[in-house]
C-alpha cells in the first residue's frame, strides 16, 4: 500500500500541475496522500518531514534566488540584456539569425541573467530577426532555447544557474566542478543544437516556407497569464508576472558596459571558489552557532553568491542613476524570487515525505540495483525525478536529499571523485525536465506565438536529446580517464 501511495501522490501532483494548479497546494496534499497510505502520522509528517526539508531548502538557497532573479531584473531594465542581443544580431547579421539567437542567450545566461528574462527579451529580437531572414516564426523556440536552455544551466564550469548550486552542499563541491567534462558537455550541446537547427532552416527553405505571420511576439499577454505563471513557478527562479511590474530605460548601454556585470559574476565566482574560499579559516563554522556546518557544505553558495552581488553593484554603479524607478525595479527583482523558491521548496518537502516512507526502500533499492555503476544510477534518479516534477531544481533536491549520503559513501569506497558525481547530476537534471509540461517550454511557445505541434520536436532535439547525448559522453569519458 505504501508504494500504491507514493505513486498516487505523485501522479496527483503532475496532473494537476499540468493543469496550472499552485505546487503550494498540490506538494502538501501529494505528501499527505503518500503517508495515509502507508498508515504514517499525517500531521507529523507535514509540521515536521515536509515544513522542516522544506525550510532547509530555502535557507540554503534563497541568497541565490533573491540575488539572481534581482539580477536579472536590472539586467533588463538597464537595457543591458537587450544591448547584447542586439550586439550579437548585428554582428552575426539575418543570415546567421539562429546562430546570433543562441549565442546571445548563451551569453547572458551563462552570466547570471534568469531564463525567463533572456526569453522575454530575446522573443522580440529574434522574431524581428526572423522576419527579416525569412525563417519561420516555429523555429524560434529552437533557436533561443539551444543557447539557454541547456549548457549554460548543466554543463559550462562555473555557471551560476540554481541546479548548478544544488549539488554542492551535498558534495562539497564549487561551480567549476569537472570543469573539462562540463566543457565536453557543452559543446556538444551547442554543436548538436545548432546542426540540428540549421537542418531545419534548410528543410524549410527547400520548402518555400517563409516567416508566417506578422503578428507581434505575444510578450505581455505570456508574462500577465496566470496559467503561464504557475507553470513556471518550478521551472526557474524567476517569476514571470513581475516582468512589467517596472519601467526598462531607454538609454542603451554602450555594449562593453553591458557585458561588464557578465564578466564580473564569473570573474568573482571563479576567484572566490580558486583563491578566496580554499585560504579562508573557517573553523569557527563547526560551532553550534553557526549549525555545526562545514566550509565545504558551504562554499559553493557563498561563491555564487558574492559574485551575484558583487555584478549587481556594478551594475547599479554602470546603470542605476538611469533608470526610471530604481525601487520598482529592486523590488520586482525581490517579489520575482518569492513564488519559485516556495514552489521548490515545496517539492523538496514532498521529496522528504516519501523518503520518509518505509516503501520507499523499495524504490532505494532500485535505483542503486540499476547497472552500469553510480554514475549511471544517480543519472537515472535524477533525469527521471526532473521529468516528473517538471523542473530540474526540484527532481535534483529531492534525489540528492534521499539518496546524496549514499552515493558519496560510495564514491568514497570506490575512488570516485565527487566533482564528477556533481556534473553528472545537474547535466541529468537537465534532460527530461523538458517535457511538455515544463513551464519553461510552455513559457517559451506563449512568448513566442508558437504551440507544442509546431515546434516541440525542435525543443526535444536541441534540449533533451543534447543533452542525453552530452550526458553520456560523461558518464563514458568519467568512467574510463576520472574527473577533469
């Protein structure tokens, strides 16, 4: 019965989030279906198993989903995102449309800026871009999603993206772990992306097929949906509805001050996890003031952290006075940040509550049983924990909360280095939460005026079969040489 439990929790909270029902209410409520069919104390079970993972998650975290999505935030308004798109577009030009489009939300995610702020701001160029180019409207989810989508959140060493972050409590890992393999992963990710993208520009050329129809890229009505929104919630750090909730300037920045910010959050990232950290005396974090924690179990986010601040200084010093209404603009960073780290956060304590459950041994015990080793294990666990909670960050959480001490009791025994256990990890994270239902994707096609039938097989060649492929290249190259 425990087991029937767990997996009639579970198929309660992908239905019904599908649907656009609040993971708020449907995590509690899957937990507490999962523990009345095992016979457990419900009450215990949601003060306790559920609120206590839960507010473990948003202590950890939320310094990084506060700064990033506040981040991102002025990042847009400052104008500095649309100065890089633009950048890129004019020096690439309309007949290297995809290229540019990928390039340009490579850039601007792989330093810092959230997803959902480089789609609204790329949707707009890239159809201007299209349009001019003659490709058609369907393959502009394609185009944004192969820069970022994928590498820049999984696989490039030093990424600030969330999932990046989550493993390295667990591990004892920095950003830049497996840096050789995350570079690999990258570039094949890119280079199967873009192949696969200008495959189909040519299909679609051979066939005559122009832009489609002149119709604007839906930006507003996508960030003021609320069906749009509650999908998204899981799916990134951002919360879409605080798009316009400010006033962008309309002073553009010149392009070397945009990229700055960029630069300086990987800049100090990498100094921070190489220099400043390893020589830090830390010992005082043993005490029981400070949770009897270690530098290890903490570095990582205090890494992404300083860098994220440090930029966002920057940029306020580069771009503040310009804007209309800084406060508007700190406090729709701020409120961006609120409903993803909750919506998380409540998965994660869904997560705790079934592997609280004594079936779940079961399940334990499957994924240890799969072959191929650990590394093909927890690439299991995690690739399809992502793909049935939507979202990368919490299907990660969860598998690293419930299976996390065993894997590195195992690594220990055999040899494994954890920073290749960390790279597998968040690049399997980064597989099956592209499904349809990921609020990212449906984000992506209502920002961009296309559907699921137009042009969801782009999305599951150029961020699922990528990454697959970029996965496994891993795992193979891992398990034969060691980490890099």
């Amino acid at each position: 019965m425990g087991l029937i439990g767990i997996l009639a929790g579970l198929s309660l909270l992908v239905w019904l989030a599908y649907r656009g029902w609040s993971v708020l209410l449907l995590a509690p409520a899957a937990a507490l279906i999962a523990a009345a069919f095992a016979g457990e104390p419900l009450l215990a079970h949601w003060t306790e198993t559920f609120m206590n993972s839960a507010a473990r998650f948003v202590a950890q975290f939320f310094p990084l989903f506060l700064l990033g999505a506040l981040f991102g935030k002025l990042m847009e308004d400052s104008g500095a995102v649309g100065t890089i798109a633009r950048w890129m577009t004019l020096k690439l030009g309309p007949k290297r449309a995809i290229l540019s489009v990928a390039l340009a939300g490579a850039a601007v995610t792989y330093g810092g800026v959230s997803l959902f702020v480089a789609i609204f701001v790329l949707a707009p160029m890239a159809t201007a871009l299209f349009r001019e180019a003659g490709i058609p409207r369907r393959l502009m989810p394609g185009a944004i999603a192969v820069g970022a989508f994928t590498f820049t959140m999984s696989a490039m060493p030093g990424t600030p993206a969330i999932p990046n972050a989550i493993p390295m409590p667990f591990f004892g890992t920095t950003p830049f772990a497996a840096p050789g393999l995350g570079i690999i992963a990258s570039a094949i990710m890119l280079g199967f992306g873009l192949w696969w993208m200008q495959r189909a520009e040519a299909r679609a050329r051979a066939a005559g097929e122009g832009f489609g129809d002149d119709a604007a890229a839906p930006v507003d009505a996508a960030a003021d949906d609320p069906l749009i929104r509650e999908r998204a919630s899981v799916a990134r750090e951002f919360d879409p509805a605080e798009m316009h909730r400010s006033q962008a300037t309309q002073k553009e920045l010149p392009i070397l001050l945009a990229a700055l910010p960029l630069i300086v959050v990987v800049a100090v990232n990498l100094l921070m996890s190489m220099v400043v950290l390893p020589n830090m005396d830390a010992a005082f974090l043993a005490e029981p003031r400070w949770g009897g924690t270690s530098l290890s179990a903490v570095a990582g986010v205090w890494s992404v952290a300083v860098a994220l601040f440090v930029a966002i200084l920057v940029l306020l010093a580069i771009s503040g006075w310009r804007l209309p209404s800084l406060r508007a603009t700190m406090d729709a960073g701020a409120n961006a940040s609120v409903l993803p780290i909750f919506s998380v956060a409540s998965l994660v304590g869904f997560g705790a509550v079934v592997a609280a459950m004594p079936a779940f041994e079961v399940v334990r015990d499957w994924v240890l049983g799969i072959g191929g080793g650990p590394l093909v294990s927890l690439a299991s666990a995690v690739t399809i924990l992502a793909a049935l909670t939507g979202s990368a960050s919490g299907g990660l959480t969860i598998a690293l909360d419930a299976l996390g001490p065993t894997y590195m009791a195992l690594a220990a025994q055999i040899n494994l280095d954890p920073g290749l256990m960390h790279r597998v990890a968040v690049i399997s994270a980064g597989t099956l939460d592209a499904l349809p239902h990921n609020g990212a994707v449906v984000t992506l096609f209502a920002v961009c005026g296309s559907t699921h039938k137009d042009s969801y097989l782009d999305i599951v060649m150029t961020t699922i079969v990528s990454a697959l492929l970029a996965l496994v290249a891993v795992i193979v190259l891992g398990s034969l040489v060691g980490s890099f």
